[in-house]
C-alpha cells in the first residue's frame, strides 16, 4: 500500500524530535539535502537547490544547519531573484559567535538578519535582532525585497507592467511555524538570514559564510 504524503510529513517529522543531539540533526539535514530525506520540520517539499548542494553540506561541518536558501538568477522576461541563505548557529564561545555575526554585518555585499532563540541569553522571552544591518532598501515598510515577477503576453510590453514584489519579512525567524521543534530552541542559539544586495551580481552565499566562519575561529563542528 502506498504511504500518504502527511504521513511520510510526520515520519520525518519524528526524526527531528527524536534526535538526541544537535549533531544528530546536522545529519538529517545533511541528508534532506542530499536527497534521502524528502521533507523537514522547515521544508514539505524535497530539496531543489542543486547548484548550491556542495556549499550548502559544507557548512554543516561548521555546525550551521542551513532552513532556506535561493541562488541568484534573473531573466529578461519574468523573474528577478535576489540570492538567500538561512541558517541556524549552535551555541558556542560567545566571542567566536559575536565576531562571526559582526563580519557578516559588516559584509559589503550581504544585509543581515540575526534573531535569537527565545530561550537564548537574558531578558524577555521574545525574539528580537541582536545584530542586523538597517540598508533594506526596496520599499518604505523596511521588508527587503528577495524576488520581483511580472507576466504579460509579449516581452515588449513588461516595461509597462509593474513587478510583484516577495519580501523577507522583519517578522520572520523563530516565531515561524517551522521552528516548532523543541531540539532546535534547545541547541541553537540565533537563526540567521542573509541576501545579496544586488540583483544581478552572484554571490555564492554559501561560499562567503563559509570563509567568515573560518575568519572568526569556529573550527569543524565535533560533539
């Protein structure tokens, strides 16, 4: 009898919630990425991103369980896509984290989000930017514009048709329905999203976080 798809949701699911240590969900990420697992807690559908894969496992040895991400691509009648990443930091020497964060702030061709987990650090149990750069640009709410669409009949008239706009929106993070897995508040400190400032240049995302990890002293990630 053929398994249902909500059930194979949950099966996976149960994976995830089992996982008896932070290194144990590295693994299943790993190998939802590499095709063997066909959904996550973050994800329904199989992983499609295949230009980034190597990058993207990659930065799993550094302990950064990547939830999201989209490489950079345009064309000239439809779609226009910023690149993304997102990822989930581990907890770890505090000054290794705050140096990591600081240099992908600073980053001239990335903005930066950083949210905390709510059972991380002091103060209220709220998520809230300890670190995040404020060049959000494309529109006055302050969301920062990943992807931009316009379809028509005939490419000469795209210039006269405005472009829907799919925003990253400041409310984002921990508060999605995703992260409902007690594991992932438990051993992970901040969910982290970068993008690149602009349209058409590439940026191999994962490549860049992967060379500021090693900057700031985060070594392979061993438990």
């Amino acid at each position: 009898m053929e398994i249902s798809r909500e059930t194979i949701l949950a099966q996976n699911n149960c994976l995830w919630r089992a996982a008896g240590k932070y290194s144990k969900l590295l693994n299943l990420n790993r190998k939802y990425i590499d095709g063997k697992l066909l959904s996550t807690p973050y994800h329904e559908e199989p992983f499609d991103e295949e230009e980034w894969k190597p990058g993207l496992l990659s930065l799993h040895d550094y302990g950064l369980l990547t939830t999201d991400s989209q490489s950079s691509k345009h064309g000239w009648v439809e779609t226009w896509n910023r690149p993304f990443l997102e990822f989930l930091l581990p907890r770890s020497d505090i000054n290794i984290m705050e140096a990591f964060c600081e240099a992908l702030c600073r980053h001239p061709k990335i903005v930066t989000w950083i949210i905390k987990s709510p059972s991380f650090g002091d103060g209220p149990n709220e998520s809230k930017p300890i670190f995040s750069t404020n060049n959000f640009g494309d529109n006055s709410r302050g969301d920062y514009v990943l992807s931009k669409t316009r379809t028509t009949g005939s490419r000469s008239a795209l210039t006269g048709i405005d472009f829907e706009l799919e925003s990253r929106p400041e409310n984002g993070g921990w508060r999605h329905p995703k992260f409902n897995c007690a594991n992932v508040d438990n051993w992970c400190a901040l969910n982290i999203t970068i993008a690149g400032r602009e349209w058409i240049e590439p940026v191999h995302l994962p490549n860049l976080v992967r060379s500021v990890a090693i900057t700031s002293g985060m070594k392979r990630y061993m438990e």
